[in-house]
C-alpha cells in the first residue's frame, strides 16, 4: 500500500482551508479539496498525526486541501449527545479512508447521520462512512483500520489517546493498519502565531472545585453545557 509522507503541514486560521503540502498556495485546479462535517475529525493522514487539523465541536465544515496522490486518512466520529437530561461525549475508533486524490477535484467525507442518541451509541461503536467525488457523486467506503483510542472519556473531550492496534479487530482490518503513527505538529501559517496558555495552579482543596464544577454543570442550560465542552478541547 503506497504512502505518501507529508513533508510540512500548515494551518490556516478559521474559516479556511487546511493545507497539506508543502510552499505557497497553489491554484484551486492544481489542488485537491476535501470537505467533512463538524463531527469528523481527522486522526492521521498517511500514518502521520496533524496536530490542529481537527477540533472538537468547532462550528461548520473542516477542509482540507492536498497535493494530488493517493491519502489513507484515519477519520472517527465525536459528538456531543443529550439523554435523559445529561450530555454524553461520543468518540469512535477511526476508521480508513482512501483517496486518490485528482487535482481540481472536490471531495466530502460523509456518515449515515443519526437522529437519535441510540443511533449515536451505534454509530460510535462501529463507524464508517464514505468519501464521495462531488464532480460525479461516486463513493469509496472506508474500511475498518484495525485501530483504536486509548484514553477514555478525558481523551475524548480533549482530543487525545493513544491510537493502539484493536486486538478484538478482524484479520483483513489489522492488515489496514496505516504506519508510521508518529506525530507531527501543523506549523501556523503566516502570520499567525499560536498562544501559549499560562502556567496555573493547581489548587490545594481541588476536590471541592471539582465540586463546584458539579453543581455549575447541574445548573447550566445545553448550550452553556457544550460551549463548556468547546473550551475543555481546546486546551492543550
């Protein structure tokens, strides 16, 4: 199976492309453009972590834009659901995707959307999806990666865990297992330079702040809840 290496990753500011290739912006027709919804992220491209390229919950489609060639993307489904009054974070294992990417071309990484949170649970316990050709609606399924998370409920919400072989996964998905699973940081495009967050404190009676946050998180309506949730994932 051919892989392509990623030389140099650079992340755009909000709202615009992620671009996977290496100098400066190239032409929309000599580029390919990859398009999800907000609940895909992007786990690794070619066996390589993309530290940026996915966030939990931000608003609108990702896009991606890639050289032509051939990609293995790593890409799991997380989500935010309500049930019975609490909210619940969703991750799957990821799941591959393959694209020959052809320049000009767009393409959508698409799921069979649930509309129930049982559908949810069932989606994130076995996800696949597809990536379709906009220009002539044909599809490629995924295939099983024979991966997956380490982490539990905190790597969920913050966007970490270790990818580590399934032992429960069948013979032909641990053969799709993509290599290497290193991890290489997105350098900010120009003019942009990221944060660094201050140093804090831990607080030495921590247990009844984690208290406090029960009671806040009782009393806040949905959508303080997931804008919560939105500022946990972004913290390094």
């Amino acid at each position: 199976m051919l892989l392509l290496l990623l030389p140099s990753f650079l992340l755009a500011c909000s709202g615009t492309p992620v671009r996977l290739y290496e100098g400066a912006p190239r032409p929309a027709g000599e580029v390919a453009t990859l398009s999800m919804p907000e609940a895909l992220e992007v786990a690794r491209v070619n066996g390589v972590e993309i530290k940026g390229a996915s966030g939990m919950l931000k608003g609108g489609d990702k896009r991606l834009e890639l050289a032509p060639g051939r990609y293995e993307l790593l890409i799991f489904y997380r989500e935010v659901w309500e049930s019975g009054g609490e909210h619940d974070v969703l991750r799957s294992s990821p799941a591959l995707f393959v694209l020959d990417a052809r320049a000009g071309h767009r393409y959508r990484a698409g799921y069979e959307l649930p509309s129930r949170y049982e559908q949810a649970k069932a989606l994130a316990s076995g996800f696949s999806g597809w990536i379709e050709d906009q220009a002539d609606g044909s599809r490629v399924a995924s295939q099983a990666s024979g991966l997956k998370f380490t982490g539990g409920l905190l790597g969920s919400l913050a966007n970490s865990g270790e990818l580590v072989p399934d032992a429960a996964a069948s013979g032909e998905a641990k053969r799709n297992v993509v290599a290497p699973l290193s991890t290489v940081a997105v350098t900010a495009a120009p003019g942009l330079s990221p944060t660094p967050s201050p140093a804090g404190t831990v607080p030495a009676d921590n247990g009844r702040y984690a208290e406090l946050m029960r009671v806040w998180w009782k009393q806040a309506n949905a959508e303080e809840r997931r804008e919560f949730l939105r500022w946990v994932a972004a913290q390094p």
